[in-house]
C-alpha cells in the first residue's frame, strides 16, 4: 500500500463510520422522541382494544419488515422500528429472543428480496455481466426458503427458543 492509497482507504473509512454514526444518533433521537410521545404504548392500546390476535400482529410486524427491507439498509431499519415494535410484542407476550431472531430473519428476507433488494444490487454491482433479473432469478429460491423458515418460527416459537433455553440450564 503506497501513502496516497492508505490516505484514500483511511479517508472513506471515516466517512463511513460518520455516517453510521449519523444513522445511530438519529435513531436515538426518534427512539427517544418515540418513548416521550408514548407512541408505544398507545399502539398496544389501539390493538388491544379491537382485540386483534398477537399472531395477526405478528405477521403484520413482518410483512413491514420484509417491504421495509426491500427498500431500506438494515441498521436503519432495525433502529427505526424497534422503539415502536418491541413494546407491543412484549406486551402481547412474546419472547424478546425470538422477536430478535424473528427480526432478523425478516430483514434478511427484504434485503434480498424483489423489486428493490438492496443486497442483490450489490451483487449486480460485483458481477457486471449478469442482468439484474439474473440475480433475482438466482435469489427467488432463498427468498422463498426463508419465507417458509419464517411461516415455522412464527407458528411454532420453540424452536427459535429451543437453544436458548437449554443454555439457561
């Protein structure tokens, strides 16, 4: 690495790492506003009082997270919607644990899921020759698996929590 290459690679370092910091300040300035607002807690309230089912919810949370994922980076996802989705779903009675691995599982599936997917371009990037509806093409498969992976940890909970409750012993 000659001076001149590390200074480029040391320069685009710290832009990234700025706007990652950007990404988390704002987050905890929404997160807070969320919470001071108790916009949190008043969802739990509308939802409890027209007695929609903690699966129906459940499902809705995800459907959000994969159209939200298909259009958006996954940290500013995650940091956006958690102050206003956890409290709900710990108030309806999930476990937080499996609420994390369901989220990332569903963050997973909208980043490389069509028409935006946000991975898929960066595949696409990478490999020039092939079209963009190649790599989607390629992508469909996984996309459906973990939509099936999904459907299994929402229905049966136990075994996302399986693991973690045995290292509890």
């Amino acid at each position: 690495l000659s001076l001149r290459i590390t200074l480029d690679i040391l320069i685009e370092s710290a832009r990234t790492t700025g706007m990652l910091f950007m990404i988390l300040v704002g987050a905890l300035v929404f997160a807070n506003f969320m919470n001071f607002t108790s916009m949190p807690s008043d969802l739990k309230n509308v939802v409890s009082s027209y007695n929609i089912s903690p699966l129906t919810v459940m499902i809705f949370i995800c459907a959000i997270y994969i159209i939200l994922g298909a259009a958006m980076e996954e940290l500013s996802i995650v940091l956006l919607t958690l102050p206003v989705f956890f409290p709900l779903v710990v108030g309806l009675g999930f476990d937080p644990v499996w609420f994390g691995i369901i989220i990332v599982l569903v963050v997973m599936i909208g980043l490389i899921s069509p028409p935006v997917g946000m991975n898929m371009f960066v595949v696409r990037n990478m490999l020039p020759e092939l079209s963009t509806m190649t790599v989607f093409k390629g992508v469909l498969p996984f996309v459906y698996t973990l939509i099936a992976v999904l459907a299994l940890l929402v229905a049966f909970p136990q075994i996302a929590l399986f693991l973690p409750q045995v290292l509890k012993l």
